[in-house]
C-alpha cells in the first residue's frame, strides 16, 4: 500500500501561459507535523517552496525552485535539538507524453537550459510539492550533531596476543 504524501499541490500545466506562472507551496502546521514525521526529524518549523513555471512548448515546461525550511532534529550523540536551516533549488524540464505514445529515448538533442533533468509526466495535471519534498528529505543532515558535540569512540583494549593464539592452543591440546 503506496503512502501519501504529507503535502501535495496538483497545478494544470495547461494553464501556464506564455508570460509563465509563481505558485507557493506552504506547509500548515499540520502538513508540517506529517512531514516531520514522514522525513524522520523531530519538527520541520517552515517549509516553503516558491515554483516558477515556463511554457517552453505545447508539451514541455520549465520548473524552477527555491526551497526554503527550518528543521529540528535531534543530536545523534546528545539527543538534544539541533535546528537546520534548509535552502535548495530545483530545476526540471517537464514533459509531458501521451500514454499510447512509444517513449523514444533517442530522439532529438535538447537544450535544457541547465535543468537538472527531464521529467517525463502524462498527465497536465503536476504535483508542484513533489520534486520540493524529494529535495527536502535529500537535504536533511543523516547525522546531526549539536554545536562543539564530537563523537568519540569508546576505548578499545588492545590484545597483545593474536585471536589465533587460541587455535594454536587448542590444536596444541588434541
């Protein structure tokens, strides 16, 4: 069974025109209780992302992001907070297929104008929050550690004898 996601935003591509369009994606304070828990942090305090959509063709389009969040976890050596502030772009080139459409993988060379990568989708209707969430959990520090916190390892005691020895001994013994 497939897992919403803590935040969605369908937007129709085809209502892009030529000039393009800014959406906001906010989180409210239960989207973002749904998303700490979804992204494993103790809070995500603010989660905002602001889309820019371009019209490149009739099936094609720009999407360009700024990712902006506050995130609380917790010290993997103290357990206590550690705030993190998280600030991303995200760049994509949407396009959209039919679904009785071969995908030809070889078909012309396009210039995707820096864009990361090329999002093949078959419905108008986009999640802008998608590629925001994709790039928010990627961003998220595996193993937050409070200021001035360094883990030390605990000491090991060394064997001045090998961990064969024992072998040797018990063939020894036969």
């Amino acid at each position: 069974m497939a897992t919403l996601p803590p935040l969605s935003s369908i937007y129709d591509l085809t209502d892009v025109s030529d000039a393009g369009a800014e959406i906001v994606v906010a989180a409210n304070a239960g989207q973002r209780a749904k998303l700490a828990e979804w992204a494993g942090v103790d809070a995500v305090e603010r989660f905002e992302g602001t889309v820019t959509l371009k019209r490149l063709s009739g099936t094609r389009f720009a999407y360009e992001a700024l990712l902006d969040a506050d995130v609380v976890q917790s010290c993997v050596v103290t357990l206590e907070p550690v705030r993190a502030q998280i600030e991303r772009t995200v760049s994509r080139v949407l396009q959209l297929v039919r679904k009785d459409t071969a995908r030809k993988r070889d078909q012309e060379v396009i210039d995707l104008g820096g864009a990361e990568e090329v999002e093949e989708i078959e419905s108008p209707f986009y999640d802008l929050a998608g590629p925001l969430l994709e790039e928010f959990v990627l961003a998220i520090n595996p193993y937050p550690r409070a200021a001035g916190v360094a883990f030390q390892s605990p000491a090991v005691e060394k064997r001045t004898e090998s961990p064969f020895a024992v072998l040797r001994g018990l063939k020894a013994g036969k």
